[in-house]
C-alpha cells in the first residue's frame, strides 16, 4: 500500500489505523497472522517518483507480482490541472515504474464506466478521446501552462465531457491502452459504486461520495428536490461486486491485448432513479437516524428552473428557520445552511448522470460465472441477476447509520423521533396550504 500523511498523521500511523479498521475484525480474530501480509510504503501519488525512497523503489522493483491501481481524485468539479496530475500523469508515472518491475506479472487498472459520455452503447473496449487528445501532448501541456490558463480552456478541451474526472479517467485509458505491449494489463470500469452487499459486512460504507451521500441525506430529510430523469437507469453497482470483478480480472491480463470489465448493473439487473428513490425514503422511515432533521421526501425534476425554485423553498428556507431556532436557543449543533449549499453542489454536479443514460455491455460476466462455477474462485460471487434491490436498499440505509452516522442499530431505533418529524411535517403542509387558500381568497 502507498500512503502519505494525512491530517497531522505520518504514514506509519495511518497504516496501523487502517488495520484497525472493523472491516479486519473476522481476520483478527480467525486470522490474525494474515494480516502480517499487508506492508506500506509511505509516499504521495502525486510526487515525483512517489516520494519514495531508493530503497523501497529497489524493493517494489524486485519483488512485486500483481498491481491493483486504484488511485485517484473522484471530485467531479477538481481544477483540471490537479485531476490530470492525480488521475492522468501518476497512471503514467506508475507504468513507467512497472517497466521496471522485473517480477510483474499483471496490472490492473481501476477507471469508470463514464469515461466515455459521448457514446451511447459502450462497449468492453478502449474508445478514443472526445474530441481527440494525444495524451502526450496533454500530459506536457498539464505540466506547462499555468494553472490559471488551463483551467480556463479546460471546456474547450474536456469536449462531452462535463466534468475533471471523467475526462483524465478516459486520458488515462490511453496512457494504459499504449503500455499493453510492454505489461500486461486488464481494466475494470465501475459505475456509480454503493455500498457493500455482502463483505465485509452487509450495508458496510466509509465515505459519503457520489449517490450514498445524496442517499443519506435523504434519509435525513435534507433534501427534497432532485434534478433528473425518475424513468431512466440508475447503473449503481455494490462495491464488493467491483472488488469481486477485479479479483476475478487480474487473472485475464495477457501481453499484447487489454482485456476491460464493465462492472454495471444495468444491462443485467436495471433499477430506475424513481425505484431507487422510492427504496430509500421507505427503508430511511423504517430505520430513522436519529440525525433526521425533517421527514424523508423527496421528487425528481427535469426542470432545472423548477428543480432551483424548489431548492430554495424546500432546503434554504427551512435550513434557514433551524439555523436561526440555533442561535435564539444557543443550542450547541452545526448549522444546517453550509450542508444544504454543499448538498446543492453536489446534485447539480451529478445532474449530468441522472438525466442521461446509458448502456454498458458486459460480457465479463460469463467469464466470471465459468471462474465461480468450475471451482477457481468458489468463495467469490457476481450474482447481480439475483440481485434484490428491495433487500439491498435495505442494507444500505441501515449501513448509512451504522458506519457514517455511527449510531447503534435496532429495529425500533429513533420511532418515537421519525413520528415527531412526520406529524410536524403534515402540520407544516397544513399551515401552509391554509395560508394560501386565506391568500387567494
């Protein structure tokens, strides 16, 4: 693993964090010494050689088999000189190393299955750049033009692409696609990665990126407007079906041929945004957190000046009241305002991949039924036909408040506060509809 410090913590304390992390618990009880494998390498995948030392280059040189590189910035709005840095030229940086690996034997490249939004059909192949880029010459640019200047030409150069992130993703394939003679390589292309289905644990989750953030503040209440398409596909994928998948994939990489997954559900097992939606305002009521600050509801919008009107009347208005009862009452609480302004963002940031579709072709998963079923991996799964997303949302809304909010799961847990919300809530509407009959009248 490469770490760098974080936060006022030094690499070697991060690392002993990490293995104390609770998705190790079965292993440090049935197998501890397994947990002896994993050894760090303190370092900065943005610094020049890693920010490694001569002798844990000499060491990775000599000794590494397989590369898992998954490395990367996932903020949709990052200024495109920080995002080609991190996403684009470490890529290429790290290859350059694998060339001199005299002991590598695959490597497995982590992108996603946007990098190519100008297509519609995408296939388990490497697209060009829309439009088309000579990743070389944008790998010097990057490192050239100031960043003040690149990032005002940065709509011009992204073309379909809405956003930093996909666009250095699908400039990374290339850099990988042009290495395939030289390593062999496979490439995993995730969707929108939710939580876990089944390991480590049912429902586990430890970030608030992409769709489960937007899930979890639903379940709070926090937001009730949503621009985008309900009838279109929602391509969510569990994240330990992506880890399956890449377990599964490293094993096809061959010299002179890039072998891709797309690991999507759509094809396979399609949720919509409205089912998906309608998933989470009711398992979010029957499992409240005791964070809900108002009753789980919400619609989506293709209208983006409807979408903002009610933006403004439905978050900002009420934020607004709370934060105001905060500082009458002096209570000690964070105020409400910043997390609507920052939820706002990130709606309208993944806007882009609600109100459009697409359809990802995965013929991986035959290889992955042969590799389960002939007994090479009998312990690994890849069942998304069986899938049942009423069982999984389930999964993920009691996983949202067992491992973000932090809170003690039981089945009767926070009643008593959801019931308080829901009849403030009818009250509310009440109030308000009586005062617009009183105005018209």
């Amino acid at each position: 693993m490469l770490i760098r410090p974080k936060g006022g913590a030094t690499a070697e304390q991060r690392f002993h964090s990490f293995l104390q992390n609770n998705i190790f618990e079965r292993l440090r009880c049935n197998y501890p010494e397994r947990l002896e494998k994993i050894c760090y390498f303190a370092g900065n995948i943005e610094d020049d050689n890693f920010g490694l030392n001569e002798c844990d280059r000499r060491k990775l040189c000599a000794q590494v088999n397989i590369i898992f590189h998954s490395a990367a910035t996932v903020r949709f709005n990052e200024c495109l000189k920080v995002a080609a840095r991190v996403n684009s030229m470490a890529t290429y940086n790290l290859l350059e190393l694998c060339t001199q690996m005299k002991q590598l034997k695959r490597f497995l490249y982590v992108s996603t299955a946007y990098c190519n939004p100008g297509r519609k059909y995408v296939d388990e192949l490497v697209y060009p750049t829309l439009p088309p880029v000579d990743w070389r010459q944008f790998l010097a640019c990057t490192q050239k033009i100031p960043e003040e200047y690149l990032n005002r030409v940065a709509n011009y150069i992204k073309g379909p692409h809405v956003n930093t992130y996909t666009f250095t993703k699908s400039i990374a394939e290339q850099i990988v696609n042009s290495y395939k003679h030289l390593i062999p390589i496979v490439i995993v292309r995730p969707s929108i990665v939710t939580a876990a289905y089944c390991e480590p644990y049912p429902g586990w989750i430890d970030n608030i990126q992409a769709i489960s953030g937007i899930m979890m503040e639903i379940g709070k209440g926090g937001i009730s407007s949503i621009l985008g398409d309900k009838s279109l596909i929602c391509d969510i994928i569990p994240v330990d079906f992506v880890v399956n998948a890449m377990i599964m994939m490293v094993h096809k990489a061959q010299l002179g041929s890039i072998s891709i997954c797309n690991a999507t559900s759509g094809v396979t097992n399609p949720i919509s945004w409205q089912r998906l939606g309608d998933l989470t305002m009711k398992w979010s009521r029957i499992y409240p957190t005791k964070r809900m600050i108002m009753f789980p509801n919400f619609k989506y919008r293709r209208s983006a000046l409807r979408h903002e009107l009610a933006v403004w009347v439905l978050h900002f208005v009420p934020a607004l009241f709370m934060d105001l009862r905060t500082l009458l009452f002096r209570q000690k609480r964070r105020f409400v305002t910043p997390i609507a302004k920052k939820f706002r963002q990130a709606c309208l940031a993944g806007s882009f991949f609600s109100l459009n579709e697409w359809i990802f072709k995965n013929r991986s998963r035959y290889y992955f039924k042969e590799l389960i079923d002939n007994g090479t991996f009998p312990t690994l799964y890849w069942n998304l036909e069986q899938l049942d997303y009423d069982d999984y949302v389930r999964r993920h809304m009691i996983g949202i408040n067992k491992y973000l909010h932090r809170e003690q799961f039981t089945v009767d847990a926070n009643k008593m506060h959801v019931t308080r919300i829901y009849w403030l809530w009818i009250f509310a509407h009440l109030c308000f509809y009586m005062l617009l009959v009183y105005v018209l009248l």
